[in-house]
C-alpha cells in the first residue's frame, strides 16, 4: 500500500477522528515498561545461542558413527561371509553334475529285494541305471547280455552302462 | 526519514551477513538495537513481564537458528517482527487467550513502572499514579477482548507506528486483511475507552 492509501484509509470518515484520538491515547497511557536487566538478557541469549552452537557441531559427529558405520559393518560381515563360505566350506566333488539336466525314466524290475533307477541325460548323450539290492553283478551283463540267474532286469537296448555304487 | 531507514537497513544487512557467518557478536549488536521494541511489543500483547521476557528470548533465539536462510527480501526487524509475532500469537493460542472477555489476572503484575523504582525524582504523585494504572487497567482489559491478530496488529499500527504493507509483511496477510483488522479493533476499543480518551 502506498502512503497516500495509507491516509485515504486514515480519513476515512467514520473512522477519522475517532481513531486519532484512540490512537494519541494510546501511545499515551499504553507504554511498556522498558526490558527489565538488559545486560543479563544478553548474556543468557548468548549463553543459549553457545550451546545451541555446540549441539550443532556435534551433530555430524553422531550422524558419522550411526548410517556410515552401520554400512561399513554390514559390508565387513558380508565379506567375511563370503570368505568363509569360499574357503572353510568344503566343495562336493559331485557339484560340477549339479547343473546337468537329467531325465528319470521309468523303470521295472521283477524282484523286490532290488530297486533300480534309471537316468537320462540327452545334453550328454549318456543314461544311467542305478541299482541297488544286487550282491554282485553278473559278469556277462557288463557284456551286453542277459543276466544269468536272471533275477528280472532287463538291461537290453543300453548303449552304455556304468554301475555307480554310491559311495 | 526515509534515508535514515535505509540507512538503518543496510546497516542491519551488514551485522546479517556477519551473522551467517557465525560471528555472535555482531547478533550481539541486533539484539541491542531491536531488544527493547520486540519486548515491548510483546508485552502489550500479553501483559507480563515474565512472559515477554522469556519470548523475547526464544524469538531472538529462533532469529539466530534461522538466519542461514534470511534473503534480505524484507527488512531485518520485518523479519524478526515476524518471528516474534509468530511465536506469541502460538504462546497466546496454547495458553488459549483468545479474546472476547477473557481477562488474565497476571496482567495486574506488571502495572508498576520499572523506572519508578530506580528514578525516585520522576515519580508521579500518589493520585497520579493511582490514575494511570486505573487507565493502564482499563485499556489492557480492552486489549483482552482482542484476538491475538488483532492485538498484533493495533500493537504495529499505534504503538510502533508501522506502515500497512510492513505490517502485512510480518502477518503474512494482505494489507487489506490488516485494515480489516485494524478497524475491527479500533471499534473495540472505542467502544471499550471512548469515556476514558474523551475525558482526558
């Protein structure tokens, strides 16, 4: 608002001189008393501005010992998990088949003392019939042919066989 | 006038950007030039010395905590005037001094002219005195009625004869809104005082 809006408010009429004598009376009768101990108002506000200074400066402190040390020790632990897992757990001298794709075919076998399972892998061209049960394994099956005492497995059609034993 | 006030105001300026730097003595040198007027502001509005003190503390404090992000878009004490204003008129609302008829007995205890005290010479005499703080008494019941925007604002305008758009500024409201204000709390008090004012 510019001054002449100032006095065009003021001069209002109904307002005019009414409200210059509420306003002289005022100024008059309605006077604060002056800030009582002006040298101690300073030095509190400066002794509460010091210390308001020295929360500040202590604050990126305590911010350093929270988030960035809470990830330094999270990646500390989760190095030495892994060191761990590296070197003290012992590897499995099977776990390089772990990845190979193998198909279970279906199997059958006559006699129930002896229980056989039979792999197929086609990425490695290669099934294998596991058999548990047998004491000894006939020497004309490894050739190809029918077992002797024919005890009801049937191994014809193999390419390929290997008795894995397990062990 | 106007010179001195600019004047004034760069000098403000130069203690403000001294501040930013951390230098307290030159907050020092602030609190010096506009202690008196914030406290007296203050105490107009809520009538106790104790009260006025400690909001004047907490106003001067909020200033130097929030100085960083001072512009220079207004004046210093225009902006310190807000801070203030702001922080009373919270401390009024939570103490729930809203005007209309609410009268708050502690004003009685800040009648007593500070300097009477320390000035014997000065001191008016007896019926004299008796006088003033019977009109003292009447105009601060008067003020009670106000709400606190309204006290803020006949406090600006007739006690420390601040132009509309400052105090506007210090509201955060529109010049409009403060002569609104104003004339709602003239008729307040002129219908509260007019025998007093039209006696003397």
């Amino acid at each position: 608002m510019k001054p002449f809006e100032d006095k065009a408010f003021e001069n209002v009429p109904e307002q005019d001189e009414a409200a210059l004598q509420l306003g002289s009376f005022l100024r008059e009768n309605y006077k604060a008393p002056p800030l009582p101990n002006p040298d101690f108002f300073n030095h509190q506000l400066m002794q509460r501005i010091e210390a308001e200074k020295r929360t500040v400066e202590k604050k990126p402190t305590r911010f350093f010992w929270r988030l960035p040390r809470l990830a330094w020790a999270g990646g500390f632990c989760m190095g030495m998990v892994a060191l761990i897992y590296g070197f003290a757990v012992p590897k499995s001298p099977y776990s390089s088949n772990v990845g190979s794709v193998a198909e279970i075919l279906n199997t059958q076998i006559d006699d129930p003392a002896i229980t056989s399972t039979l792999f197929h892998s086609n990425d490695h061209k290669l099934t294998v019939l596991w058999l548990e049960g047998w004491d000894s394994l006939p020497v004309n099956t490894l050739e190809g042919g029918k077992p002797e005492n024919d005890r009801g497995a049937s191994l014809e059609g193999f390419d390929y066989f290997r008795e894995e034993t397990g062990s | 006038m106007v010179e001195d006030r600019r004047i004034r105001e760069a000098a403000d300026m130069e203690l403000v950007s001294r501040c930013q730097r951390g230098d307290t003595q030159a907050f020092n040198e602030l609190v010096n030039q506009y202690r008196g007027k914030v406290y007296a502001m203050i105490y107009n509005m809520i009538h106790n010395e104790q009260d006025a003190w400690d909001l004047t503390q907490d106003g001067f404090l909020k200033a130097w905590k929030s100085m960083g992000r001072f512009q220079g878009q207004s004046a210093f004490y225009t902006w310190l005037y807000r801070i203030v204003m702001n922080s009373t008129i919270d401390w009024m609302r939570q103490r729930k001094i809203a005007g209309e008829g609410e009268f708050d007995e502690e004003c009685s205890l800040g009648q007593v002219d500070a300097r009477a005290t320390t000035v014997p010479h000065s001191d008016p005499l007896p019926f004299q005195k008796m006088e003033r703080d019977e009109i003292r008494k009447r105009i601060d019941a008067a003020v009670d009625q106000l709400s606190p925007e309204h006290r803020a604002v006949i406090v600006m305008r007739e006690m420390d004869g601040m132009p509309y758009d400052e105090i506007a500024a210090v509201l955060d409201c529109s010049t409009g809104t403060v002569m609104s204000r104003l004339f709602y709390a003239r008729k307040k008090l002129q219908s509260a005082l007019r025998d007093l004012y039209e006696a003397i």
